[in-house]
C-alpha cells in the first residue's frame, strides 16, 4: 500500500513522505479498512510539528486519526456481516503509531461506525474529531434551551458542528469569526449573532448582546486568547467548555472568575471515558440522519501533496483539509 509517513518531527516539507508499505492484517478483534478519505485535524498537524506529545516513541509514524472508507477483511472474532461495510473511523493515530494517511488501516472494531448510505466518503473523514468533539463540547453545557453560547472559530470544522448543535439544542447562538467571508458562513449555519474579533471588542459587543449578562457558557477553540475575560464573556455560574489552545500556558484572573462561579471543564475527544464516548456516538448518528444537518466544506489533496495538505491546515484551513487515497 501507499502511506505517509514522517520518522522524525518537524515541518510538513521537511519530514512527510509518501512509501510503500506491506498492507497490514487485522489482529483479533479488528477490521482491516481500504480508505477512501483521510482527514487532516490540527491536533494531527501539531503532532508532525512536535508542537505536542502524542506520536512520541514511534520509529515511523503514518498520521491522521480521522477516515472513511470500507471494510476489506476482518480478524478473528469480527461479525463476518460487516464485510464490505462502509465506515467512518475514529482514533487511527492515537497511542498508536499508524494512522489514515495510507490506502489501509487496521484498528479495533469499536473504532469504526457505519456510515449512512447518504453520505459521502468526504463527509465520513470529516466526522470524527470535529463533530465528535462539538457533539460532547455541546453535551456538557447542559440543558441550553433559552441560553445563550459563544462559539469562537465558528467557521472552523468544529466550530461549524458546534454552532448547529447549539442551535439546534435551543440555544442563541454568537459566533466569533475573523473576517466577513466566515460571518456568513456562520450566519448561514445557524448563528443568531456574529462578533468581528479583528474590527469589535469582543467583551463589549457580547455585553450588548446579551443586555450586560454575559453569555451562559463558551465552547472554546483557544483557551489562552479566551480564558483572561471568561469572567467578562459569562454569566454567574456561566461555563466555560474548552477543547483547544493555540498556547500551552493559560492564565485567567482569579477574582471575576471565583466572584462570578465560572466553571471550566476541559476535555480531549480522543480520550473520552466510555460512557461520554456513548453518548457523543449516539449524538453523532442522530444528527448524521438529521434533515438539512450541514458539514463544512472540504479541500481535498491527493496523498502525494500531503505537504500541502498540512501546510493549508497550519495558515487556518478555511474548509476541511481532506487526503484522498
């Protein structure tokens, strides 16, 4: 088969190349998946760079989590009824070191979820980080009907999912976007109110917008931009739900935070203990079958332009960065 692979971290040009490789054999317990889409995540981008921990250790590396494609074999103890299944899969590349951007996988079975007949191989790479990690970033907010959210990144992939999953749970939605191209993006998925962080005050305008309240929670992007004014930016007993930060340090002042009950829950989908992960996979389905339910655009690279498939994702994709296999 062919794959990606990287056998030292650094930048895209510098570490990523396309081999052949034996193709793998699924063990006990797992399927062999013939890929049809890879999809590129930040998380995955980072980990390249060695801008993070994970894929550490590893001799070689192929990368991507994220996938869809269809079942070609299956290993010993696997429903012989799932041959020939078409699937989305999730987790490829974590705590182990080979992942989507190859023409097959091998991963346990409970790593793969059928897709719907209805949709596309390139909506099924598209699923798994960020519609998983806005589905339970969703999920714990709580009840939100009558609440207000903020989502900065809106037009990202996961601020996408996150906007119409709040909206679609009852929430009013403020979408936080960086120019007028990706305000009416968000506009068009559902946001009730768009805030301009390069021309706005972004504290200033969600005061306004929500008569001096403050908002009830956040689903955050970047935790280090956001976390100084989570005090400003929510409600008494407001939440903040945050996924991501473009810096390891974060640092909030601590007397509007503990004067104003803010909660913060952090989390990583890749780790999401088994009851979360059942909940945010019966979520996913529920919305995948959903009338109308939008996913973002995508831009798609053939396996040999990996670089820059990367490259795209590290200047801000502003679509779903896909390799096709």
């Amino acid at each position: 088969m062919r794959a990606a692979i990287y056998t030292t971290k650094g930048p895209a040009a510098d570490v990523l190349r396309v081999i052949e490789k034996t193709d793998p054999e699924p063990a006990a317990g797992e399927v062999r998946v013939k890929l049809a889409f890879s999809g590129v995540n930040p998380s995955d981008v980072k980990s390249r760079a060695g801008a993070s921990a994970r894929g550490s250790g590893y001799p070689e590396v192929i990368p991507h989590s994220d996938g869809a494609g269809t079942i070609d074999k299956i290993g010993q103890g696997v429903n012989p009824a799932l041959l020939g299944q078409r699937v989305w899969v999730f987790n490829g590349q974590w705590d182990r070191p080979f992942g989507t951007a190859a023409e097959f996988i091998t991963l346990p079975v409970g790593q793969t979820v059928a897709l719907p007949v209805e949709l596309s191989f390139e909506i099924g790479a598209s699923i798994a980080i960020p519609l998983m990690t806005a589905m339970h970033a969703v999920q714990s907010c709580g009840s939100l009907v009558g609440k207000t959210v903020l989502v900065p990144g809106a037009a990202g992939s996961v601020g996408f999912y996150a906007t119409q999953l709040a909206r679609m749970a009852g929430a009013h939605v403020i979408a936080i976007v960086s120019n007028e191209q990706k305000a009416q993006l968000a506009k068009d998925i559902g946001a009730h109110d768009v805030i301009n962080y390069k021309n706005e005050s972004v504290t200033d305008r969600v005061q306004a917008l929500t008569n001096n309240r403050g908002a009830d929670a956040i689903i955050d992007v970047d935790a280090a931009t956001h976390a100084p004014l989570y005090g400003s930016l929510l409600t008494f007993d407001g939440k903040a739900v945050v996924y991501g930060s473009n810096q390891p340090q974060v640092s909030m002042p601590f007397g509007p935070m503990i004067m104003g009950f803010i909660n913060i829950y952090y989390f990583i989908v890749y780790k999401l203990p088994p009851h979360a992960m059942h909940e945010v996979l019966a979520g996913v389905n529920a919305v995948l079958a959903a009338p109308g339910f939008k996913h973002p655009p995508t831009s798609i690279y053939p396996l040999a332009d990996i670089v820059k498939a990367h490259q795209q994702v590290e200047r801000g994709a502003n679509a779903k960065v896909l390799i096709q296999l």
